[in-house]
C-alpha cells in the first residue's frame, strides 16, 4: 500500500512525497495523455519516504487542461495525480464547466428525490397488501349480527 502526499510545483519541476507500507522499492510512472512523461526521479528520503520529482515538458504547456497520473509501474496504481491548467480564456472555460456541474447536481438531486418518493410509495403499498390479503381474525358474533326476532 502507498499514499501520496503533493508538496509543490517549482521552477516546472511537480514534486510529490511517496510513503510506502509494504516497503519494497518505488517504481512510478507519470503519464500524460497516455505517454509517459521523461526524466521522473525517486530519491529516498527517510524511512520509507521516497521525493519523486517530475519535470514538466515545455510541449505539453498549452492552452487548456493538463492531467498527469502518477501511478505503479507493475500495477497501475494510480498513486496521485494533478492538473495544470493555462490559457487566458480558461477562467471563462472553468465557469461554463461549474455550470454544467451545477446543472448536473441539480438533476441527479431530483432524480434522487423522485426515487426516494417512489420506493417509499412502493413500500407503503406493499404494507397496505399485506395488511389487506392477511387473514381477518375471527370475532365473537355480536347480538346485533344475530338474525332479528321472528314472531313465532
């Protein structure tokens, strides 16, 4: 098992500190739009703390969003990952997109209600069912059930 703990970017260099439990040797990978990124370093620290450092190529440097994924070499594992974002008009771009997250909360908080509504409708009738096909307990006649006098 590992966690991650993200310390800084400085100077173009997104540095993180690696802790891990099963203390076998880091072996990471970052990845950026499905390649790997270059010139990744892992320095031992103290204990099982390892610094890894990650260069961030000028290319990659664009108007937009830049995600990186830092994960297990063997495994996948996705340890971390960040985001760099550039560009004047992104402040625009991440209003819209706040927006749409809005409008999206919004509807998956009004399906979920409808839901709610409609299981407990479907529980309050299954109760009402059992309630009425339950058999009626047999009672003691009363004198007003009896037949009425018969002259005789």
């Amino acid at each position: 098992m590992a966690t991650f703990t993200k310390t800084r970017l400085s100077a173009g260099v997104w540095q993180g500190v690696l802790t891990l439990t099963d203390g076998e040797a880091p072996e990471i990978d970052v990845m950026h739009l499905e390649s790997p990124v270059q010139g990744v370093t892992v320095k031992a620290l103290h204990g099982n703390d390892y610094l890894v450092s990650v260069p961030i190529p000028l290319r990659v440097l664009n108007d937009g969003v830049q995600s990186f994924v830092v994960q297990k070499l063997k495994t996948n594992e996705t340890l971390a990952s960040f985001a760099i974002i550039a560009g004047s008009a992104q402040e625009e771009d991440l209003r819209a997109e706040i927006d749409l997250l809005r409008a999206e909360l919004d509807l998956l908080k009004r399906a979920f209600r409808r839901h709610c509504v409609e299981t407990a409708l479907a529980g309050y009738l299954r109760q009402m069912r059992k309630i009425s096909e339950a058999p009626q307990p047999a009672t003691a006649a009363s004198s007003s059930d009896k037949m009425p006098y018969s002259s005789g």
